[in-house]
C-alpha cells in the first residue's frame, strides 16, 4: 500500500491567525489551499497575495486548488506565489491541456479537480499530464459538508485509470474527509487526504492528523 499523505486544508482554519494556525499543524508536509472567486463556485476565499504572505511562515507543500473561472489568467500568480501543486477543475478549463502544460511549464506539478457530477472519464485524454487528480467528495465552495458516498466507485475507477497510466499520480479526495471516512477512500485507492474541519475544528491538531493517517502511514 503507498503511503498516504494528508493535507489540512486552511479554509476551516481561524483567519484571523493564520500564523498560529498553521504552526499548529506542522506534523502534516502539505498545506492545502482553496482559491475561490464566488463566480465558479459560490463562495470568496483568498488568492495569492496570502498565498505568498504565507510562504514565508512555513517549510509545509503548497497544494493549491484553484476554484476560479477564468482559471489560466491566474497560474502565473499562483506559481510566483509559492505553490508546488496547482490543481484547476476540469469542468471550467476549456483548453485543459494547454493549462497543465503551462503549470508544468512555470515549474509546479499540475492538476485536475473532478466535481460529484462529472465522470471520470472526463480525465482520460489528460492521463499523461497530471501529477494529481483531486476528486471532490462534496460540491465545491465549504468546509464541513458530508461526504457523498457516491464517489467511492469514481474513485475507484480513477485508481484503475492511474494503474493503467504506468505513472506516478496522486489520487487526493477532498471534502467529508474525517477518521470514518478515511479508511473507505483509502481503501478505494485515494493516496491523499484533503481535510479542512477534522482538522482546524479540533483542539489537539496532532490528534486530528493522526486520526487521519490511521495505520496507513509508515
Ligand atoms: C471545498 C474545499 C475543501 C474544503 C474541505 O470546496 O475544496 O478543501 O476545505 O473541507 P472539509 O474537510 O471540512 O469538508
Ligand atoms: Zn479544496
């Protein structure tokens, strides 16, 4: 089994005291990070401009989901920012390939959000470009709403495309992630915990982590 990698997302985390918030949850090596415009999705978060103040505060990954429509014009930013993943959705990247190729190109690893109602096979021609696919386990826009089960099976499916590819790609879930769901993605082939109120939402974040990586961290 591969390690399983969890990522605190900071939109569940009190804004106003970022630093603190995110020196409490050092144990994880990813920072998970929702860019939304309240166009794509229907809520405003942040962009790179606090991406960027943050950088400064800490050795974690930036693992940036950009929910914005249009997405391309922003890529340059998000990279100069201090990302290391830029994720764009494919339901509103109409040159998709182009957008990862530039992601790539701008020196960060690129990848694709899948939202509950596309299929998996929205990602197949997109195989050999991708360093991560993100499959959403909630719509889009807020922390702390319930896992869809209705994803276990695209998870799976996506699983089998990765094998298929030959390639190195993670497989993140994001949204309902908490220690009961965990173990059923996992077991689905997610390799990568995306999680906002399991985390920031409990006192003991070094718990909360752990919770998460259940037995399957090394
Ligand atoms: C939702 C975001 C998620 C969100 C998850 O659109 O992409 O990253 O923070 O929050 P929880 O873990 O609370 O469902
Ligand atoms: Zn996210």
């Amino acid at each position: 089994r591969p390690s399983i990698i969890v990522a605190p997302s900071l939109l569940a985390a009190d804004f106003s005291r970022l630093g603190e918030e995110i020196a409490s949850i050092a144990r994880a090596p990813w920072l998970h990070l929702d860019v939304m415009d309240g166009h794509f999705v229907p809520n405003i978060s942040f962009g790179p401009p606090l991406i960027a103040a943050l950088r400064r505060h800490t050795d974690a990954k930036f693992d940036v989901h950009l929910m914005i429509d249009p997405v391309d014009p922003y890529l340059e930013a998000t990279a100069k920012a201090g990302a290391d993943h830029i994720t764009v959705h494919v339901e509103n990247a109409p040159h998709l390939h182009r957008s990862l190729q530039t992601i790539r190109a701008l020196g960060c690893r690129p990848g694709v959000a899948i939202c509950p109602a596309t299929p998996a096979v929205a990602l197949s021609e997109v195989m050999d470009l991708v360093d991560i696919i993100l499959v959403m386990t909630v719509n889009p826009g807020f922390g702390g709403q319930s896992f869809l089960d209705s994803q276990l099976s695209k998870i799976r499916t996506l699983a089998e495309m990765i094998r298929e590819s030959g390639r190195d790609i993670i497989l993140a879930v994001d949204g309902g992630i908490d220690p009961s769901t965990a173990p059923r993605v996992v077991e689905a082939g997610a390799t990568m915990l995306v999680a906002g109120s399991a985390i920031f939402g409990k006192e003991d974040r070094d718990a909360a982590i752990r919770a998460l990586e259940g037995p399957f961290v090394e």
